[in-house]
C-alpha cells in the first residue's frame, strides 16, 4: 500500500463547476486517500477571487494565479505587477497555468506567447515558480523557455506531461520539474511510461488535473484528488520502486519547489500553537 499520507495532488481544478455542489466531500475523500495537500490552478483572472477562496478555506489547499493559454486573447493583459501583487497572498504559491496550446485555437498563437511572456517574467520578478501548460506546441515552448531562462532564472513545473523525452530534458536541464496526470496510467501510453521512468526522482511530481483524465482504474468518472494514488503507484510500477518512497520524493520535490507552501503551512501550525 501506498504511504498515502505523504501525497499532494500537484495539479486540480477545485473552482470548477463540476465540484461546486460536494467540494466538502471531495476535498473530504482526498483526506482520507491520504492526499494531505492539494494545488488548485488558476485559469481566469475573472474566477481568481473563487480559486483563493477556495485555498483560504481548507488547510492544505493553495493555490496559483493566472491565465490559461486558451484564455490569453480574452484575459490575457494582465501585467507582471498585477500578477505579483495578487501572489502576494500566503495561500498563493505560483503562477499560471499559462503556456501554449496549439491543438486547439482557442487564442491565437501571439496572444499566448504574449501571455506566457508576461507569467514568467513574473516568476522571476517573485521568486515563485510557474505552472507550464504545452499541448502540440514541444518546439515553440521549448524555445520561449530557453530563451526566458538566458534574461534570468525561474523555476516551475510541465505539467500533465504528454510530450518527448527530449523536451522533459530541456526542462530539466533548465531547472524545470515535470508532472505527470492519469495518462501516464492509459493503456496505450507506453511512450509517456519510459520518460516517467527516466525524469530524474528528484524532479518529478503527480497530479491529477481534475476534473480532468481520470486514471485508468476510474477510468469514466470524473477525477478528483483523491484519485492521484492510482497515477501514484503506476510511476512507481514503471520505476521500479517502492510506493512509498515515491509517495515520499514527489511530496518533498513538490515543497522544495513551492516552497511558500511549506512556509504557509508552517505560519497556521504555529499560530494554532499559539491560539
């Protein structure tokens, strides 16, 4: 059995509609699957209030801001100072998602690097890391991040990795962790399998992105934190080690990476210590 306690859901979309009516239990089930911390990602600028409300409310839970590449033409003029200025909140430890998506053309391609641009140069300007959105885009996501990292360094994660082994290494080698959702679990993802199984363990992270790609033994449910044990075991299936001890790097790498949340959870320890 996995040493569940130790397991953060890198990666969820709690302000979406699909969880409105039962978050208590949602969040409720996460617990007792033993996923004690939970990253709810920004999409909207316009439903941010709901994403940190949402953060403020359950310990354990934080949050990021920013804006989705599918967003970027409708909320996309966002500034580095407004995104700064709305992290400074201790629940929010990040930003984006933001990055690009070219198999769908929801915004335009210029709109979304636009976009991207602005959401690094923020990470930079903060000192916290940025959540990497890339769907049929390896090349020009590969570029933007070489090319941002020479003006300065950031760090973040890919998630919901579903690239190229050589991306996840351009990522890695640019300080990048890399992510991986229920695909990783899909019966025909023998490719995704071998780059989980080569990222290097102390880069590496899991998630669930629910609603969204639920892992194969929930396949046609919709996904929730608590099913992050499923993506879980199979990482450690295909690398051949101990659930536990992957239980046990991915929640250490996801605090080593969102280092505000280590240091949030630590002020509400001790100002219950203190009550």
């Amino acid at each position: 059995m996995l040493c569940r306690e130790m397991l953060v859901d890198s990666h969820c979309h709690l302000d979406f509609p699909e969880f409105e009516p039962e978050l208590d239990a949602v969040v409720a089930r996460a617990r007792a699957a033993g996923v004690g911390t939970m990253l709810t990602i920004s999409t909207h600028l316009s439903r941010f209030e709901r994403v940190r409300a949402i953060a403020e409310r359950f310990d354990g839970v934080y949050c990021t801001v920013g804006v989705h590449p599918h967003e970027a033409a409708r909320e996309g003029g966002m500034s580095v100072e407004a995104l700064t200025r709305l992290a400074e909140h201790p629940k929010v430890v990040g930003f984006g998602e933001t990055g690009l998506d070219y198999y769908y053309a929801h915004s335009p391609r210029e709109a979304q690097k636009r976009s991207f641009r602005v959401h690094l140069a923020a990470a930079r300007a903060a000192g916290l890391p940025v959540v990497v959105h890339t769907r049929d885009a390896d090349d020009d996501t590969a570029r933007m991040l070489a090319a941002e990292h020479a003006l300065g360094p950031f760090s973040g994660v890919i998630h919901c990795f579903s690239s190229t082994l050589a991306l996840a290494r351009q990522a890695v080698g640019l300080g990048l962790y890399i992510s991986f959702s229920g695909i990783v679990t899909f019966k025909k993802a023998d490719a995704l399998r071998e780059v989980a199984a080569a990222v290097p363990l102390e880069r590496l992270l899991v998630e669930t992105d629910a609603p969204f790609l639920a892992p194969g033994p929930k396949r046609g449910k919709r996904n929730e934190p608590a099913f992050v044990v499923h993506t879980a075991a199979e990482v450690a299936r295909v690398r051949g080690m101990g659930e536990a001890a992957l239980a046990e790097a991915t929640s250490e790498n996801f605090f080593r990476l969102f280092a505000k949340a280590r240091a949030s959870a630590r002020a509400t320890a001790d100002a219950r210590a203190g009550a």
